[in-house]
C-alpha cells in the first residue's frame, strides 16, 4: 500500500507543480535557404495570368464565336444593312447579285469589326469576311463574251477535206 500512495503522490505532485519539470520546448528551425524567397504574385497578378490562359482551342473557338453571334445579332437589322441584304436579293442577274453580296458582306463585316472588343475577336471577323465572300467567287466559271461581239456571226469556213491525188500513170 505504501507503494500505491508513492506513485499517486508523484503523479498528483507531478501534475499540480508543472513548473518543476517543464522544460522548454522550441520547435525546429527551418533549414536556411540558399537564395532569396520565391516572389508571390498578387491577385491581380493572378487574374490577369488565368484570364489570358486558354482553355483549348475548342473551347477557344466556341467563346469566340459566341462573341462574334451576339455582335452580329446586335448590328445585323440596321436599317442600311436590311436595305443592302434586301437590293441584292432584287438582282437580275448572278453576276450583279454577287457583286451586291460582296458589298453587303463587306458593309457587315466592317461595322462589326468597329464594334469589337479585342483584336482576337477582330481577327475572328476577318477570318469569316474571307470565307463568306470567297464563297462569292466562281472561279470555275468562264467569262463570257461581250455581247457585242456575238451580233454578227462570223461565216464559217468550209471545212471539207482535201480531195486524194489521183494515181499517176507511168
């Protein structure tokens, strides 16, 4: 029993002074470093850097023409655009009703050019104004002749082949 009261009046003395046996504990240093700290970017450093990150060239694409959709649709019913879309649509012929596209497209294009934003979205728009008015050439098509040149037929000759020598007699 005498054991019994030893301990617990080691532990009770242990707890009730433990300024006795406290001993100062420091926690580890840090190795020194070899060169200075590594700089930490600011938030707005941080922005910038995520805002002009790409996300892939689909996801590129597609944010670019969604950009390029609501211009369009933000400047396609001017009144002056409507009356160009509606004059080439009244052309007589497909030479004159290309020619009036070409005009419209470029009318279209410029202004949607002058609203962008950024010079990608710029180019974006140049890119389409190339294949929309492209599609406006007919390379296959050979020009045809003045229509002056066609009112007086010309005589054809006579295109018969020559008569055969006739066999010599010796």
């Amino acid at each position: 029993m005498m054991a019994a009261s030893v301990f617990a009046q080691a532990a009770v003395s242990s707890s009730t002074n433990p300024q006795e046996n406290a001993t100062p504990q420091t926690s580890p240093t840090p190795p020194p470093t070899e060169g200075p700290a590594p700089r930490i970017p600011s938030l707005d450093e941080l922005d910038q850097a995520f805002k002009q990150s790409s996300l892939g060239k689909a996801a590129d694409e597609a944010r670019l023409h969604a950009q390029w959709r609501e211009l369009s649709n933000r400047i396609i019913n001017d009144r002056d655009l409507v009356e160009a879309r509606a004059n080439a649509g009244r052309a007589k012929t497909d030479l004159e009703k290309r020619q009036r596209l070409r005009a419209y497209y470029t009318m279209f294009y410029d202004r949607m050019r002058a609203q962008a934003d950024s010079q990608e979205l710029k180019g974006y728009i140049d890119t389409h104004k190339t294949q929309h008015l492209a599609l406006l050439a007919q390379n296959r098509v050979r020009p045809s002749p003045a229509p002056a040149a066609t009112a007086s037929p010309k005589p054809k000759p006579d295109l018969r082949p020559p008569e055969p020598p006739l066999p010599q007699s010796q």
